[in-house]
C-alpha cells in the first residue's frame, strides 16, 4: 500500500458525514433497474400493464419512501384521488416525474373506411383501429357526429389501441344515384385531432314490374279474370 494515496483524518471525516442511500433500486420483471425515479418512466411506458399494476397497488409508493421521496409520494395519492381511470393516472404522474416525457399520438387506422352498396332503411357496421403512436395515455373522443352515424364507444382511452364500431343507418340518409362521403371527427387533445372519411352508396327505389301482357279480351257481365304480375323494387 502506498501511504501517499491515503485520505487526510479531515477528508476522511467528510466523507464519514456523507449520507448513504442504502435503499435497493426498485426492479421490473424483465430485470430492467431503476435507481433514481425518472428511470421509471421510459420502462413504464414500454410496459404499460405493468407499470399500471405498480402504480396502482402501492409498489411505487413503498419504493420511494425508502428513497426519501416523500413528495413523488403525495403526488401519487392526490393523482390517484381526483383521476379514477388508473391509465390518465399514471400518465399524469409520469409527466409529473419527466416533464419532457413525448405527448400520446391519435392514429385512425384506416383513415377512410367503404360501406359499399347499403339499401335503404338498412344499417352496416364498419370497425376502425384508434391507435396511439406516441408514448403515455391518449385520450380522445368523436365529436359533431351525422345524424345516421353512430360510434361506440364515443369516448376512449388507450395506451396502444383500441377498437370502435361505427354503424350508419341509411334510414337517415337520401336515397341517391351517386355515391356518397361523410367525415367524423376525432379530438384527442394534445394527443391531435383526426378526421375518418366514409363513403357509401344508399341507391334510389327503381320500380319494375314482370309479368305477362295483360289482354283480358272480350269479358262478359258478372266475370272475373285475374292474372298474377311482380312488382318488386330492382334499386335501393
């Protein structure tokens, strides 16, 4: 040992006075470690479900008492008390840790759905992906719907996608020879705003009427003659 790298008596109480976090890094199943909170949140947002289960069940809480954050602690808590849906939750306490921690993105995916041909007084039911391609919680809603269009659900929220099914009842359309497009409107906050196109076809009534020429010849008092014909609608 050389004497000459040996720590001064004052240097050696300094260090003595330093405090010592022997608090043990808090572990995720896939073996990822955090040691400092702002850790939490890039994994978290890889592992969704998971990251939830720890917010939720008191994990995280336990972990940063014994780290001294006491305050992360009661931002927890007062996130918890006033927003019930345990995603909004956790998004806004990921942000509380990483204010640059990105925005959620709105993907509609398809942008533009088909009905086709729908008759008249018929309904169709078309399903549509709402993606989120940032990172967080997207929360969104479609807004000033047509009148013959429905969405459930109307309001969602999603981490990586969810479904939704729109049904357009053309007996709230007009009948037309062209085809037809509608937009609805999608709000997702900071998450941005979409538009899904719809085009359909609802075709007018066109009569035709199929049998035999009627020639009842020569017809006497007090006689009856009948002959059967279809009429049927060959349209919408």
């Amino acid at each position: 040992v050389d004497v000459r790298q040996r720590v001064s008596a004052a240097e050696f109480r300094r260090l003595l006075a330093l405090p010592v976090n022997t608090a043990l890094p808090f572990h995720w199943r896939d073996g990822t470690i955090a040691r400092q909170p702002v850790d939490l949140v890039a994994t978290a947002n890889r592992n969704w479900s998971e990251a939830q289960d720890y917010f939720t069940g008191g994990d995280w809480e336990k972990w940063l008492r014994s780290i001294h954050q006491n305050n992360l602690n009661a931002s927890i808590q007062a996130i918890r008390s006033r927003q019930p849906d345990a995603g909004l939750a956790l998004d806004e306490f990921l942000r509380v840790i990483d204010p640059a921690f990105p925005a959620p993105r709105l993907r509609l995916n398809p942008a533009s759905l088909d009905a086709g041909m729908i008759p008249w007084k018929m309904t169709r039911e078309l399903t549509l992906n709402v993606e989120n391609s940032g990172s967080g919680c997207l929360k969104g809603r479609f807004t000033n719907l047509p009148a013959a269009f429905q969405v459930e659900p109307v309001e969602f929220v999603t981490h990586a996608a969810c479904q939704v099914k729109v049904k357009i009842d053309t007996s709230l359309l007009s009948p037309s020879a062209q085809a037809q497009t509608e937009y609805l409107k999608v709000d997702a906050g900071a998450g941005g705003q979409g538009r899904l196109r719809i085009k359909f076809l609802v075709p007018e009534p066109e009569l035709v009427v199929e049998g035999p020429d009627l020639d009842f010849g020569e017809v006497f008092r007090g006689e009856e003659l009948s002959y059967l014909f279809q009429v049927r609608n060959k349209g919408g």
